[in-house]
C-alpha cells in the first residue's frame, strides 16, 4: 500500500454557473447538510468539479496576478 492511499482529499474545488469563477475550500470545512455558494457572488447555482490532495492542482486551469498584496483570477 503507499502512502497516503485511503487518506481523504484535502480540497474541493467548485465552479460556479453564473460568473464561472472557481473556488477552492477545505474539504473537512464543508456543511454537506446545508447549502454551497458561490464566494463571489453569493449565488446557489455551483457545481463540484472535483477534489484533490494538492492546491496548485486547484489553481492550474486559470491565470493569477498578484494586486496589492491579494491574488486575482483574471482568466
């Protein structure tokens, strides 16, 4: 068995259906019970597109720049 085989994903990536912008949250942070919004614009309507074990694996489809000290998705 190698490492890390059975251990659970530590992120969940979500995309949202109405601005399109991709979220990444911790996945033992997450209500299943309730309901999951978009952190940019507070709508319902996103999917789970994924987890993964690795944040770069998150951020890998989009591109970054960095504004006052924050990262911004720009594409």
């Amino acid at each position: 068995m190698k490492v890390g085989e059975n251990m659970e994903k530590e992120y969940l990536i979500l995309k949202c259906k109405k601005c399109r912008k991709t979220t990444f949250v911790l996945y033992r942070e997450v209500d299943f019970n309730g309901f999951l919004v978009c952190s940019h614009c507070n709508s319902k309507s996103v999917k789970v597109v994924g987890n993964t074990d690795d944040a770069r694996e998150c951020m890998g489809h989009a591109v970054y720049k960095r504004e006052k000290g924050a990262l911004k998705q720009i594409r």
